[in-house]
C-alpha cells in the first residue's frame, strides 16, 4: 500500500481512494541517477515516490538550481508540465534507487472525478511546495 508523508493530506486518503489508484498505477524501480523529464519535452505521469528520493532542478549560466526533493511519501511533477500541458523548463531525476507508482494524466483526471477529495491533496501539495521554496531558497550548484 501507499501512504502520503503529511499525514493531514493521508488523513484524507480512504481505502476506497487506494485502492483506485494501485489499480491504475504502475510500479517501478529505478536506479540513481535516471532522468524523468528534461525541458521541452512533457511530463505523461504523475509520479508517488514510494521510496528513495527524486529532484527537480534546473540548468543554465554554468549552475543547477534545485527546485524541490521528493522522498518517501511525495508526489513529484512539473506542474507547468504535467497540470498545464507545456513543454518542461526543469530537470526530474532520481538521486537514488526509488521505488515508484506513475500514473497517467487520464487515470489521475479520472480518479479526480470519482473521489472529489483528491482535489485538496493537490491544492495541499502545491500549497507545501510553494512555502518550502519560500522558506529554503533556490539551492545553487556551479556545474
């Protein structure tokens, strides 16, 4: 099974909701270092971390920016990509082996439509990465 690491976002997960989602799902394991997604290509999956760890960053003037980890728990997505169907601007990668469930842009739609209270673990979700962006600062890298 799967469980969010906030625990007031899995609060809001019923069996019913994960059971839907592992039927839709697709597992898969993944060693470090793997790219999911780079700019101008679009990101097909909504990704759940179900263990290691995975980055976002983004390159340009001889530096890496790091936009967010995800870790056990996490969703991980380019919300320009994924949510609103653009090109991608960043880098998605795996920093370690990770275990993970994808699923697709339709199989996520349709399983917002069932259950309604997905809804507030996506506004919940955007909410927590938009305050530790705030809070911590783009990370720098010179490459």
């Amino acid at each position: 099974m799967f469980t969010f690491s906030n625990s007031e976002i899995s609060s809001l997960i019923s069996l019913r909701i994960k059971r839907a989602f592992l039927q839709k799902a697709r597992r898969l394991e993944l060693r470090e270092n793997v790219l999911l997604l780079s700019p101008g290509r679009y990101q097909e999956h909504l990704l759940f971390v179900k263990k290691g760890i995975i980055r976002c960053y983004y390159k340009g003037f001889q530096s890496e920016w790091i936009g967010w980890f995800a870790a056990e728990g996490d969703l991980a997505f380019s919300t320009e990509s994924f949510l609103n169907g653009s090109p991608s601007t960043e880098y998605i990668e795996t920093c370690t082996l990770v275990s993970l469930y994808q699923l697709t842009r339709q199989d996520c739609q349709d399983l917002l439509r069932e259950f309604s209270d997905l809804n507030q673990v996506g506004i919940d979700t955007s909410f927590r990465r938009l305050e530790n962006g705030i809070n911590t600062g783009a990370l720098i890298k010179q490459t």
